[in-house]
C-alpha cells in the first residue's frame, strides 16, 4: 500500500517534469493519454463497479466538450470553472437518459446507451447554433497555454486516480460492487439499486464532461462527429476492458495499450481499425475477460508454482 | 410483530397467493409449509417488498408497510434470505456482511456488527475468502449472517434446511433457535424437512393452491384431514 502511493507520486512527479523534455507529438499524446486514462477511469465507476456496461460515453465527453467551449468563448468563465460546468451539465444531462435506463442490467442498458450516444451526436450535428454544426468550433490559441493544459490534465488525472481509490472503499463503493453481484439480492440488504446507479452514473458522466473540456481546450477545435463518435465510446470500453474491468490500475494500463496502439491503427490502416477494434475487445473477452490485470495474476500464479 | 391481512397476488387468472392473512408474535417462530407451488415464497417476496401485492395488506407493529419497494422494507425491519443462495460472489465473506450491516435498519457500528453476525452463525474464520469456496451449507450461514448483520425484527427464511446433509441440518435447526434467543427475534419459516419443523415452529400455517387451509401447532395441522389430502391427494 505504502509502496503504491510512493510509486505513484514518483511517477505523478517525472510526468509533471517532462514537458521540459518531449517534442509537440509526443507532448499532444501525452496530454491525451491523460484525458483518456481519466476517462476510462470514470467510465470504469459504472462499467466495473456496478457492472452497468455504458456505450454512451462520448455523449457526455461531448456535452461537457461544447458546453465549456461555448462558456470560454463567451469569456464568462476562466477555463477550470468553465470545466467544471461542462461536468456538471454532462452529468446532469447522464441522469436524465440514465435514470430511466439504469433499471435494465446488462446487454439492455448497453444497447439503451448505444442509442443515447448516437441520438446525441445526431442532435449535436445537427444544432449548428450551438456547435457549429460539423464545421465545429475553434477555440482561440493561447502562445504557452498548452505547457499549463499539460499539468491540468495530469493533476486531473491525479485527482480521478485518487477518487476511483476512494470510491471502492466507500460507502458507494460497496453498494455498487454488490449491486454488480446480485441486484436483487442488494434490494434484500437494503441497497437502493436506482440510488447509488444513479449517484455513480452522475459522477462518472460529470468526469467525462470535465475531460471533454479539457480536451476541447487543448485542441482548441471540436466538431460533433469527433467529440461524440460511436469509436470514442467505444474506445471508453476499450481502455477498461483491455486493462481489466473493476481495477483500477487496469483501466490506466488499458488506455496507455489503447493510445498506442491508437495512433498506429489510425496511421497505418486507417479503414481499419474501427475492425481491429471490435476484434480485439471479442479478442480479450473470449481469452482474458479480466484484461491485462487478469492476465498478471495468472503470469504470477504461474510463476509462483 | 407482523401481521398480513388477505394479501393476495394474482397473475391474470391465476391466484398465486389468494387473501391469505397471519399474524407472527413477539419472538415467534411460525412455519409456513405446503406443496410446491403453493405460493410460500410468492408470500415472502410480497412480504418483503420484492413483489407488488395484488390487493391486502402488511403490517409490521401496527405500521402498514405493504407496497414499499424491498430496500426500505429492509430499513423497517424485515429481512429475508433465498431457498437458491444469493450471495454477492465477487464480494468476500466479511464484504457480503459487511454490505448487510452498512444498508440495514441500524447502520451505526458496521464492522462490528458484521464480525458479529459471522461469529454468531461460526463463518467469522471463514471472513476473507469468497464465498464460492464454501460449502453449500456455508453458504446458507453466510446468507443468514448477511441477513442479520442487517439489525431485523422479522426474519423471512426460505428453506435454509433444504438440500443440506441431516447433521447440517440439524446444526441449522439449531443456529436458528439459537438465533432466536440471542437477538429476541420474529421468524416466518418455509421450510420442507418435516423434522426441522416440528422441533422448530411454534405454529405452522399450511398453505396450499395459494390459500391457508390450516393452521395450528405442529402435532395439530399433520393430522388435519385437509393437510394430508393437500399433500398426498385424496382417495
């Protein structure tokens, strides 16, 4: 225990040091592995722990995206407030789709998110008044502001890393992992199933929100068909389940996997890897449905025999 | 303690459980026995909020509690256990009474209260495993030490008898007099092991086709003439 929190303020520490160091490339991607392990860490509050599999994300990383570009270029908010509203319209916006959806488990709910994330990027496109339609926006650049975005993505990061730990051993926690065992069986402890879905479903969708924004800062250019597309909440499920569902370092190795392998795909076969996306998350249920964190304590059992 | 008046579920035509009504006392122990399909555990899964009654009416200590959704009949004070186990699988021994202590009725003290539930019940050496490890009739204990660590009045078991071997169950008979006396609790009990029955209950209210057809101490409804022909027909 000791030793996991000193390795990760090592690691917190050399990343803050390395701007210094990195060409733009690798600055931009690592400023979104950030993001996304962020994401796939809040993603992993309803997927892993509750057990409710959400391919709806991207409708709340683009709510949060648009709604804090909106706010910066009106200049009504420094950018960290302008954030936070993104989130919490992102979250509010979860709660509406998701109360009435948390009631059905399993493949239901994920099918029902399918169908959120595409009505809303649907809407999106088409409300050009608000999101520039699939011209998108851009957002002024500011010379140096993307060393400071690299920091606030990182303590981002740093500041969900920390609640994902405090979560599973909350309260919270505890309702959703039995909630994921046995929903009725919850009911019969005295756990509001609707409740603490609906409580985590906020949370996590206020998390993306906040990503959004902050991505829509970084890139200073969003359009709908980006922000919300089927391959990013995708991608969400992707970066869970290839580290390991329910963990929480998993979904941090998971995305790190994802980004790599990212920015390979897309460079190298870009028809493709929307395919190679599919056939690698059939790949890691069929083999490994604990993802790379699964396939570690299996290394280790073996090694230990 | 709890009182049911004509609580009846019917799907369309059919009466699962048609206008039956008991009344459970102070640290009681009334059995509810019949033949399968009878509508037992139809009547526990109203009680406990788990189904939506068709029509009647539940009360525990005089406050109508019928229609309340499972969650908060567990707030009130009634807890019920599954005839098929129910344990959360992904979660250890102590977290599944841990879970029952941190959502019941009382939710001060949780920690201790789930050390104590595992004691009392004997799973407490058993705290850090899973429970796909245990033994069917540990299983059984931990969804009884789960139920407790929720602080209930009333206690609905659903065959926690059944499908154990005859010393486990004569060890699970006498967990659950043993139960009774150590935390003055109201036991509604369906069970099927005659034996356990008789040795248990105080009364027994028979049910058959969803309606009561007897009720009594034990040596009286086993040889009512309408109980022996509910179970083995009549000639």
């Amino acid at each position: 225990m000791k030793l996991g929190i000193a390795l990760s303020a090592a690691a917190l520490v050399a990343l803050a040091l390395l701007p210094f160091a990195l060409s733009p490339y690798t600055h931009n991607l690592m400023t979104l592995s950030f993001l996304f392990v962020a994401t796939a860490l809040a993603w992993n509050w309803l997927g892993g722990y509750a057990g409710q599999i959400s391919f709806g994300h991207a409708a709340m990383f683009g709510t949060g995206g648009f709604v804090a570009a909106r706010i910066l270029l009106a200049g009504a908010l420094p950018p960290p407030l302008a954030w936070i509203a993104g989130g919490l319209v992102a979250g509010a916006y979860a709660l509406i789709w998701g109360h009435p959806t948390l009631r059905l488990r399993g493949p239901y709910f994920s099918i029902a998110t399918i169908g959120v994330g595409e009505a809303t990027r649907l809407v999106f496109t088409y409300w050009d008044k608000f999101t520039g339609g699939s011209s998108g926006l851009s957002l002024p650049m500011v010379p140096g502001a993307k060393r400071t975005l690299y920091w606030e993505a990182l303590a981002f990061l740093a500041l969900i890393a920390v609640a994902s730990w405090a979560i599973r051993r909350s309260r919270l926690g505890l309702a959703l992992f039995a909630i994921r065992g046995d929903v009725e069986a919850a009911a019969d402890v005295g756990i509001s199933a609707t409740f603490y879905q609906d409580l985590v479903l906020f949370l996590s969708g206020a998390a993306t929100g906040i990503a959004g924004g902050i991505y829509a800062s970084y890139f200073s250019f969003i359009e709908p068909n980006d922000m919300l597309g089927f391959d990013r909440s995708i991608s969400f499920v992707l970066m869970a389940v290839i580290g390991g569902v329910g963990t929480i370092l998993g979904p941090v190795l998971g995305a790190v996997v994802f980004v790599l392998l990212r920015q390979f795909l897309i460079g190298s076969y870009p028809q493709l890897y929307l395919g190679l996306y599919g056939a690698l998350l059939i790949a890691v249920i069929l083999f490994e449905p604990l993802g790379l964190m699964g396939l570690g304590h299996r290394l280790v059992r073996r090694a230990a025999r | 303690m709890l009182r049911v008046e004509k609580l009846s579920k019917r799907y369309g035509g059919l009466k699962a459980v048609d206008e039956v009504s008991l009344e459970l006392g102070r640290e009681e122990i009334l059995g509810v026995i019949g033949p399968n399909g009878a509508g037992k555990t139809t009547l526990f899964s109203m009680i406990a909020g788990s189904q939506k009654p068709s029509s009647g009416a539940v009360f525990l200590e005089g406050e109508s509690i019928g229609g309340l959704p499972a969650h908060r009949v567990v707030h009130k004070g009634i807890v019920r256990t599954h005839q098929i186990v129910r344990p959360f699988a992904n979660l250890t021994v102590f977290e599944n009474a841990l879970a029952g202590a941190t959502f019941g009725r009382d939710q001060t003290h949780a920690r201790a209260k789930a050390q104590e539930a595992l004691e009392l019940v004997g799973l407490w050496n058993r705290r850090g495993d899973l429970p796909g490890s245990l033994t069917l009739a540990g299983r059984k204990k931990l969804e009884l030490a789960r139920a407790l660590a929720t602080t209930p009045r009333v206690l609905l078991l659903d065959e926690v008898i059944a499908g154990v071997n005859p010393s486990e169950a004569l060890e699970m008979a006498q967990l659950i007099k043993k139960i009774r006396e150590a935390r003055k609790l109201s036991i509604l009990l369906i069970e099927h092991v005659m034996p356990a029955v008789m040795t248990l209950c105080d009364r027994v209210l028979v049910l058959d086709a969803g309606r009561a057809i007897a009720a009594g101490t034990p040596a009286q409804v086993v040889s009512d003439p309408l109980v022996i022909s509910a179970y083995l027909g009549s000639a």
